[in-house]
C-alpha cells in the first residue's frame, strides 16, 4: 500500500455535500482533493451522469473518510428559513 497514493473515495451528489464533507475532513485533518465534474462549455449538462464532484483522499485515510462520508449521508438535511 502506497500512503501517498491519492485514490477515489465517493462521487458527491451537489455542493452542499461537497462543502459538509469539506468541512469535516478539514476538521480532521485529512487531505483531499476534489475534481468537479460541471463543465461551462456543456453547462453542467454531465451533472447528471457523472455527480457533482470525485472525492479523493490518500490510500492511508480511506476508510476514515469512507466512515465520515456515510455518517454524513445519514443525516438529514435541515434547512433553515425566516420565514
């Protein structure tokens, strides 16, 4: 296993995925990198197909983020208005 290798955790659905998961491996202290799928030419037509974003996170903290991510996904989304 190559701890340095940088390996495909979770395709993410939208942004407000994207900035929760974000957040809580920054919290951790997990590297990641994302690669957005929304092309400008095509105005995210591959949205669909393909999900918002690939998370990546190197080999050694896979199975952590793994865990995050599905404790994540198992939360409801709460959504707060004034009105």
């Amino acid at each position: 296993m190559n701890k340095d290798r940088w390996v495909k955790t979770h395709t993410i659905e939208n942004i407000f995925e994207m900035d929760m998961i974000k957040d809580v491996l920054e919290k951790e202290g997990i590297e990641y990198r994302i690669k957005e799928y929304k092309d400008t030419a095509y105005d995210g037509l591959f949205v669909l197909q393909k999900g918002y974003a690939g998370l990546f996170v190197q080999e050694k903290d896979k199975e952590l983020a793994q865990s995050i991510v599905t404790r994540l996904r198992s939360l409801p989304y709460v959504v707060f208005s004034k009105d």
